[in-house]
C-alpha cells in the first residue's frame, strides 16, 4: 500500500444546441492510498465537507477499461456502487442522508492512464439519471499528484 495525494476534479456539464459548457466545477486536493490486488488497482479516499460527503470513504478499483467506485460511511448511513464501462448502462441507487434514490449511468468515455507504480490520471464521462431528482452528464478527472 502507497500513501498519495489525490487531485480530484468534478464537472457537471450543460450542453445546448452546438457547443458544451462546464457547469458547477468542484476541484480539491485529498490524502489516499494506492495499491494493487491481482489485476486490479485500487485508490482509496475518504470525503471531505467540501464535496459534500464529509464521513464517506470512496474506493476505486480500477480494472483496465472498467471502474468500480464505492462509497460507505457508516456514521452517515451511505453505501453507493456505481460502475462505469463505456458504452455500457449501469442501474443501482444511491444512497443520500436522505434516504436511497434509483440512479441509472451510461459510462460515454475513459481514459485510464493510471500506472502499477501509483502514478497517472483516470478520466471518467458519464450520463447520469437520478430518478425525480436530476439528469445530467458528468466528468470526473483524477490525478494522482
């Protein structure tokens, strides 16, 4: 295991008839951990107050094309999974506070660039559907740093 610092970047992104802009950006710099497990790499993270999940540790494990994330926080009551595999639909629900709410992602594009030594970048771009509540595409940059 590899302790790292991690450059997280959010995008939601609004799109209108012929050009696409960045909307409501969340950028932050986090403490995690690195490792490898088989053929799978992994990044581990705890939430911060300032992405809005502060109690919730996310993991990533990164195979190949395919990403896993996980979200849990006992003290807060989430546990979230989502996968992400271009092209391909993923249902589940995320967990708020709040309560569960069905969520559904198509995963449009990754860029996995991350390497066996704990070093590279991981780009994610997505639709996601969170049912009565919103839809929207999103990007998330990550960086190890």
């Amino acid at each position: 295991m590899k302790d790292i610092l991690l450059k997280i970047i959010g995008n939601q992104i609004r799109t209108r008839s012929e050009d696409t802009d960045l909307d409501g950006q969340m950028e932050f710099i986090t403490e995690g951990r690195f490792f490898k497990k088989g053929y799978s790499l992994y990044l581990v993270y705890e939430e911060s107050e300032f992405s809005g999940m502060e109690g919730c540790t996310t993991s990533l494990k990164i195979t190949g094309d395919k990403i896993k994330m996980k979200r849990f926080g006992e003290d807060v009551g989430i546990e979230t999974a989502i996968e992400f595999e271009k092209g391909k639909r993923f249902n589940g629900y995320y967990d708020t506070p709040f309560g569960s709410v069905e969520m559904e992602v198509l995963t449009n594009k990754i860029d996995n660039h991350i390497l066996d030594t704990g070093e590279g970048t991981l780009d994610i771009d997505y639709n996601i559907s969170l049912k009565g509540l919103a839809e929207g595409r999103s990007k998330l940059s990550i960086e190890i740093i």
